[in-house]
C-alpha cells in the first residue's frame, strides 16, 4: 500500500459524498432558479491545495461524477471543464498568485464563473446547443448566482478537502512552503 | 509569492486526462444515448439510487428548511394569495362537484381513453435535479416497474414531462422547461400547436402548426391540453400549462404565445408514470 493510498480514498469518498449532497440538496439550494455546483467547487479546491496535477485529477474525476448522474449532455463534458478548471486554479496558484486571506472565495468566485461558461462554450462547440438555447442573460444569472454560491460554499468545502487531501502528494508539494502554511491556516479556520 | 513551478509531468498529466475526456465527449455522442457509455450511466444509477433515496430522506428537512428560507418572503406571499383562493374555492366547491359530473358523463361519452384508463406507476423524486443547465429529475422507479423511456410524466395538476433514461431502479424525467422538449397542444378553433420548452424557470412558447382553419384566438389565462395526435408522444387531454401571453406581430399571420406550466416543478415530491407509448 503507498502512503498516498489512504487520502486518495478520502478523497474519493469526499466526492461521492459531494455528489450525493448535490443531489439531494442542490435543489433545494437554488436562488432564482440557480443551484450551486459542489462538485466544480472541489475540482478548485483540489487545484488551490493540490496544485496543477490535483487539480486535474479531482476535476477529472468529480467531473466525470457530475457526468454520470446528468443525461443531457454527453459523458465528459463536465469532466473536461473541471479538469481544465482544476488544473488552471492549480497552475495560477503555484505561478502567479500571493497569499491572501481572500484566496479561497476569490478562486471559487472566478473559478466557478469560468467553469460555467466553458462548459456552455466546449458544449456548444461539441453539438449541444440546447445549452445554450435559454439565452445570454440565463447563462450570465447562472455564472453569476453559481459564482456566489460557491464563493459562500468555499470555505467549508475547502476545509474538508484539505482534511480529505491531508498526506497527499499534492498537499505535501503545495503544503511544502513556508507561504503556504499560511494559507492551511487560514482555510483550516 | 510563488509556491513552486509547474512541472513538466503536470502538462503531461493535464494532456492525457483531457485527452480521456474528449475521447469519452466522443464515444458518448457517437453511441447517442445507447451503448456502453449509456449502460455505466444506468449502472452507476442503480449503484447509488439506495444511497441517493437515503441521503435524500436524510438531508430533505434540511433542504425543506433552506427552501423557505430562502423563499421566505415569496412563501409569505403566496400563503396570503393562497388563504384568499381557498375562501373562493370554498364557495365554488358546490356547482364545481355538479360541473365534474356532467363533465365525467360528456367524457365517458367520448371513450377517452385516459380518464382512468391507462396504468400508471407512482415515483418518488430523489433527485429535483442538480444541474443549472439540465431540467430533469430523477424517481425512484425503473425498468423492475415497468417505466421505459418515451412515457408521459404527470402529477397533479397536469404533464411534467417524459422520461429520457430509465435503469432498473431508477428514470430521469426530462421536464417540459427543457430546450429539447416538445409537446403538441390543441388551440382554439380546431388549431394544434406545438410548446417547446425555453429553460428553467421560464415559460413554454407555442409554434401554431398551420392549418386551414382560421389562427386561433388564444386569451391569457386559457389552459392548454395535449393534442394527442397520431404518433404524438402524448396522450390527448392532459393538461399542459395555461397561456400567459397571446400577442400578434404586426404583420404576423399567428401569435406569438407564451404558456406557464401548470405543474409546480420546483416543488415535486411524487409523481406518476403512465405506461403509454405512442401507437
């Protein structure tokens, strides 16, 4: 058994449970008829904590998780936005952006936004125009609204990954640094 | 400050995951909802339906509870509206029992077929549908009842929609908001029209199917059934939504009809499927 085996299986378990939470309560979450997407907020998590390569894995994954209970569009649509989403915040983080107490929601906010209009735009241009068919304003509300839910949502959820990710490759990588201590510290507040 | 550089493994890692992912893009859309991409969907389905219908009983007095508040002030108002309906119905419940009867009698007169007639399977929601750009649900019911993919979805009220997958324990419904969703409606006048889904939240719009008849003259607030054509994917007389707007283009031979589901679809906890396929 490696040692990254056991926060891998966490982290597993910590998307399954996204998924079942998201379905259950995604719902009963919407604000003018927007939901918030747990599952591209982990992908962001994974990439603030993990860095590039988390980030892709977990967006990979919690995409292809998403992919599975939709029936709309095809299967790896999600995973292919989340994993490129994942692997974006995960590149910025490690290159270009300082500490901030601010991080996390930031991420999240900009993540999610640009999650949800790359989906549209990959969907659109893999044949699923129906994606597109509720208009520019929809697709704006739901960028907007999800962007907020997740900026929200982020601190709780980035502390439950990061308890998930503890002993992880990624987490030792990121974590590696005296900067980043601070930013476990603030995320674990 | 920067944390550390990306490696070169990091883009490889990235290139093939999405390499995986576009590969998956396209088997999926080449098997077009069958094959071995649909088969691990319905398998993955019947895998988790236990734990969804758990977490779905476990978690709903706590959705139950963030749904009113955040709806707290349009569920303030709609109590009012409601108290003030229920004084009206009260005083309408009378002639409305004796217009029922005659209304059952000119229906049995008619042999339609679907008052009473067809069976049905009542499901239970464990899914209202997660996805902003999805408008779909998911039931508790699957192939082991009978449910198969095509079937008209009512609760009361009137149509939610039709089923779009099934698995053996499970069927994801596509509601009638959907973009790709269609039904045929009867207009006044003899005309059918079609109502196509717009998206969440917003209402249905009506294409008039030409006819030789004269264009309909549809009011706001006129409810609209299913027509029910030949190898429509409806039965006739169901109740779809109620007309919002009617208005005429200058220049425009039809109107322009906006239709608002009658069916509450935010609020769905059971609903049923009725075992019947097109002809």
């Amino acid at each position: 058994m490696t040692p990254h085996l056991i926060p891998r299986l966490r982290i597993a378990l910590v998307l399954c449970a996204g998924i079942l939470v998201q379905s259950a309560l995604g719902a009963d979450l919407r604000v003018a008829q927007v939901a918030p997407d747990l599952m591209v907020l982990l992908a962001i998590c994974a990439g603030l904590f993990g860095g590039t390569e988390a980030g892709a894995w977990v967006g990979f994954w919690s995409g292809l998780l998403a992919d599975l209970f939709l029936t709309a569009t095809p299967l790896g649509l999600s995973a292919l936005t989340y994993c490129l989403v994942g692997a974006a915040v995960g590149a910025l983080r490690t290159n270009l952006v300082a500490e901030s107490r601010l991080l996390t929601p930031l991420a999240a906010l900009i993540g999610t936004a640009a999650a949800v209009v790359l989906f549209v735009g990959l969907g659109d241009v893999l044949g699923q125009s129906q994606l597109a068919a509720s208009g520019r304003t929809w697709l704006v509300k739901v960028a907007v609204l999800e962007a907020c839910w997740s900026a929200v949502l982020s601190l709780p959820v980035a502390w439950l990954y990061r308890r998930a990710a503890r002993g992880s490759a990624g987490a030792e990588r990121v974590g590696s640094s005296p900067a980043s201590s601070a930013l476990q510290g603030m995320a674990l507040r | 400050m920067a944390v550390s550089r990306r490696s070169p493994r990091s883009r490889y890692v990235v290139a093939v995951l999405v390499l995986a992912a576009v590969t998956l893009v396209t088997i999926d859309a080449r098997a077009s909802g069958t094959g071995v991409t649909s088969d691990l969907r319905s398998k993955v389905h019947d895998v988790f339906s236990p734990l969804q219908r758990a977490t779905h009983a476990a978690l709903q007095p706590i959705g139950n509870f963030l749904t009113g508040a955040l709806d707290y002030g349009s569920l303030r108002h709609e109590n009012q509206v409601l108290r003030s309906e229920l004084v009206q119905l009260q005083t309408q419940s009378i002639t409305s029992a004796a217009e029922r009867a005659a209304a059952e009698q000119v229906l049995a007169e008619e042999h339609l077929s679907f008052v009473g007639g067809i069976h049905s399977v009542a499901g239970e929601v464990i899914d209202n549908g997660f996805s902003n750009f999805e408008n779909s649900l998911t039931l508790d019911k699957g192939t082991s009842s009978g449910v198969a993919v095509g079937q008209p979805v009512v609760a009361s009220g009137g149509l939610v929609g039709t089923v779009r997958s099934v698995s053996a324990t499970t069927a994801t419904v596509m509601l009638l908001t959907d973009p790709t969703f269609a039904v045929g409606v009867t207009l006044p006048g003899g005309n059918v029209g079609t109502a196509r889904g717009s998206g969440r939240g917003q209402p249905m719009r009506v294409t008039v199917v030409s006819t030789n008849r004269a264009a309909p003259a549809v009011a706001a607030g006129q409810p609209l059934v299913t027509s029910g054509l030949r190898l429509e994917s409806f039965p006739p007389n169901i109740p779809v939504g109620r007309v919002q707007q009617a208005t005429r283009a200058p220049g425009s031979a039809e109107p322009d009809i906006t239709v608002t589901p009658l069916v509450d679809l935010n609020n769905l906890t059971y609903v049923r499927v009725l075992l019947w396929s097109a002809q």
